[in-house]
C-alpha cells in the first residue's frame, strides 16, 4: 500500500467525520470522492478505500459498502462489533 500525505489522511478523516451526521458512513463513495477530488495525488482507488476504511471502523457508526442504495427498501447496513471488531 502507498503511503498517503498528510493533507489526504485530513481530508478523509474530515469526509468520514461529515459522514458520521447521516450515518450509515458509506466508505464505498467517500473513497470515490476522495479520489476524484485528489487525482494529482495519483493513489488507487483502493489504497484510499483502505484508508476510509480504518477511520470509518474507529466511530462504531454503521457501514455502508455501495455506490448507491440497490433496494427500494434502502441499503443493507453492515454493522462493526466494537467489542469485537467483526461485522454483525
């Protein structure tokens, strides 16, 4: 995995905190947008989405692993154990 700036940690620390509001975080498009917006960074896709990944998982808020909602009932929301740190 490559190494991130400073400045790309901040931004996806500040995206995953925005997102905490209207929970379930969504890690799936906060990487997107963090990618499309800092593509003179030049990291993969999955690097970033690793990264959301880890700062996501540290609020215990409910994940969201889509680009968008499939189901007319809405999207599944996968749940992280914070005792445990697996999914429920």
């Amino acid at each position: 995995m490559r190494t991130l700036s400073q400045e790309l940690w901040n931004k996806i620390s500040a995206a995953v905190a925005a997102a905490r509001l209207t929970s379930p975080i969504n890690v799936v498009e906060i990487a997107e947008e963090i990618q499309n917006r800092n593509r003179h960074e030049n990291v993969a896709f999955e690097d970033i989405l690793s990264c959301v990944l880890d700062v996501a998982k540290c609020t215990g808020e409910p994940l969201l692993f889509e680009k968008h909602a499939s189901t007319p009932e809405g999207p599944e929301i996968i749940k992280l154990s914070r005792t445990t740190g697996h999914f429920v």
